[in-house]
C-alpha cells in the first residue's frame, strides 16, 4: 500500500517501481538503496531483488482506493523513467494519475531526457508535477533545460543533496525549487552560500523555494544528527508550495 512520508514536501509515497541504478554524484550514497536492501533483508513483500528494478503491477490501483485529497511522491525508492521501466508501464502510471484528479503526484527524475522523449506528444495530466534533480552543475543544471521543454502545469527543481555553488540557473518555466543537503554517516557538506544563492535567485523571480533540511552536516560544519540539525536557512523555515 502507500505509505505516509517522513519528506517534508509530500504526504505519501506510492511506489510501483523500486529499484535504481546510479548515475551521476548524487546518486552516490542512495538512501533508497540502503532501504531496499535492509527491507530485502528483512524479507519485507516486493524487495525480493533488493534495489534491482523492479516493476509492481498489483500497486497500480493503490491511490484510486484514497478519496481524501493527497500529495503522493511518485517512486521514492526509484526512478520512473530508469532505461529498465518500460514506456508501457509509465503510461499505465499516468493513466491512473487522471484517473485520480482529487491528489497530486509529484515525479522526480535524474533522467531528464528520457523524461523529455517520453512526454513528447503525450498529453500529461495537470495533476502530474514533473520534477528534475539538481545537485551539480555539470549534471543537474542542464536537465532544467531539458524539463523546461516538457509540458506541465507544475515543473519542478529538486536541489538535492546540494553538492556545490550551482550559479546562475535560469528559472524561466520552473514553478518550485526544493534545497537540501545529504544525510547519512557518509554525507557530504552544503555550504550556506550555496543554498542561500538559490533561495535569492528563487526570492528574484517570485518562484515558490522550500528548505527541506540541512542533513548531517549543519552550516557551522559540524556533523550531527539529521534530527537535531535544523531546517531553517537563515532563522527562516522556507515552506513554500506551488499553486
């Protein structure tokens, strides 16, 4: 069934696919992987091949049972649009999308362009906020382009795990920026300025930025744990949404 999420962003997360394979530096030390495999270890239904990808038919139904209205995060233990999940499968996974018009889904994608060819001449639902991850600029900063090309009521940025100054980044079509840093024993720092000059660039151009958190690494560089170490950018909790 979905479950209720701890990510600050959303409600719930439905997963009819888990399983991913790393493909950039934000991938590096994969929450979802950890998970995956301690929940195959536990021998938990549907993580029998660990974090290989894996596609659940039997959850496709899942947030046509829910009436209340409800923000769902779309495979937070994958990728939608991995090269393993075939075209079929993702169409199935949107045609539920309209089918469910009181909840928002929110898709978070590395893969951009496979995101772009997949959403070329289909019709994608108002309700299906399409999302790319951001964590450097040699990976993360060109998928805003490529996101900018597909058609969404809601486009959006997730900025996460923050890994270095990104620069300038052109905000034209993107309706939601997300900031946050890594967390985890091996997690790597974000520095304030970093997320304060997206914060800023969100603050210039009236586009909706939420802080989600600092990760184990606070601002002062200090290692701690991710409970005790803050969600608030400058004494502000940023908590802003799309409308």
């Amino acid at each position: 069934m979905a479950t209720s999420s701890r990510i600050e962003w959303t409600e719930k997360t439905w997963n009819p696919v888990t399983g991913c394979s790393k493909l950039s530096p934000g991938c590096a030390f994969c929450y979802a992987e950890v998970f995956a495999k301690r929940l195959q270890a536990m021998g938990v239904a549907g993580y029998k091949n660990g974090f290989a990808v894996t596609l659940h038919p039997s959850r496709l139904e899942q947030p046509l049972r829910r009436r209340k209205p409800t923000i769902y995060f779309v495979n937070s233990m994958s990728d939608l649009f991995h090269e393993d999940v075939p075209d079929a499968f993702i169409e199935q996974i949107f045609a539920v999308i309209e089918a469910a018009p009181q909840h928002r889904f929110q898709i978070l994608t590395k893969r951009a362009e496979r995101l772009t060819l997949f959403a070329k001449g289909r019709h994608i639902p108002a309700n299906a906020w399409l999302g790319v991850s951001v964590e450097n600029r040699r990976h993360g900063v060109p998928r805003i382009d490529l996101l900018r090309k597909v058609e969404a009521k809601i486009r959006f940025l997730s900025v996460e795990p923050l890994l270095e100054d990104i620069g300038s980044i052109n905000l034209a079509g993107i309706h939601w920026v997300i900031v946050g840093g890594e967390s985890g024993p091996r997690s790597r720092p974000m520095k304030i300025e970093w997320a304060r000059n997206v914060r800023n660039q969100c603050v210039q151009t009236g586009v909706p930025f939420f802080f989600k958190q600092w990760g184990s690494i606070g601002a002062d560089g200090v290692r701690r744990s991710k409970s005790t170490n803050g969600h608030e950018l400058d004494r502000e909790a940023w908590r802003q949404m799309p409308v």
